[in-house]
C-alpha cells in the first residue's frame, strides 16, 4: 500500500481550486499592504500636517494586520481573532480620521472581516 492509496482518514481531500483560494488569499495581502502604502505616500506628497501621525498609524496598521496573517494557521481562538479585527479596525478609524484617502482600506478590511468570521457571522449567505 503506498500513500496515494492509504485511505483519507485525517487528511483533507485536495482540490482544484486550492491554487485560486491561494491567489486570492495573497491577493489580498498584497491589495492591503499596496493600499496603505499608498495612503502613506500620499499625505507625504500632499504635505499633511499630520505625516508623521499617519506614518505611525500606517505602520501600526501594516504591523497588526501582518501579525494576523503570520499567526492565522496557529492554534488561534475566536477571541483572539476579533481582538485582532478590533485593533486594525481601530486603526483604521484613526487614519480615517486623518486622512480621506483611508477609505480605499475598506474593501480590504471588509474582507479580512469575511475570512476571519466563522461561517454563521457577518458575512453569511443568506440563500
């Protein structure tokens, strides 16, 4: 018996579309840190008068949203996710707070919201 004809016990049966679920998972992450960059770069371009407010809070961001990713396939409990959810929306609030090009992170943020949540939260079918 070799182990492509054990039998399935345990495991998770592979599928097609696991390079897809990847993509759009790497996607995301890049669409995240892309966005806040670009929040960062404009207040320094435009010359806000609160750079280095937004500078802290874009790193922050990145920071905490990076720690999720890295601890997300760790033993991880409810709680700790929506603490994690809090805190970036938080800062997220704060860089609206400052700055108006912040709202391009809410599509973003919503769907870390998605992926976070179990099945029967927030974002559950409704058919």
């Amino acid at each position: 018996m070799t182990v492509l004809d054990a039998p399935l016990v345990g495991r998770v049966q592979p599928s097609a579309l696991r390079p897809v679920f990847v993509s759009l998972r790497v996607g995301l992450h890049v669409l995240v840190v892309g966005l806040t960059v670009f929040v960062l770069a404009r207040a320094i371009i435009v010359g806000s008068d609160q750079v280095v407010a937004i500078s802290i809070l874009s790193i922050a961001f990145v920071g905490a949203y990076l720690v999720g990713v890295v601890t997300a396939h760790s033993v991880v409990t409810p709680w700790m996710r929506a603490g994690w959810l809090v805190i970036l929306l938080g800062l997220w609030l704060g860089l609206s707070a400052l700055t108006p090009d912040a709202a391009f992170l809410a599509f973003p943020c919503s769907s870390s919201n998605c992926t976070c949540c179990p099945r029967g939260g927030p974002c559950r079918s409704w058919a």
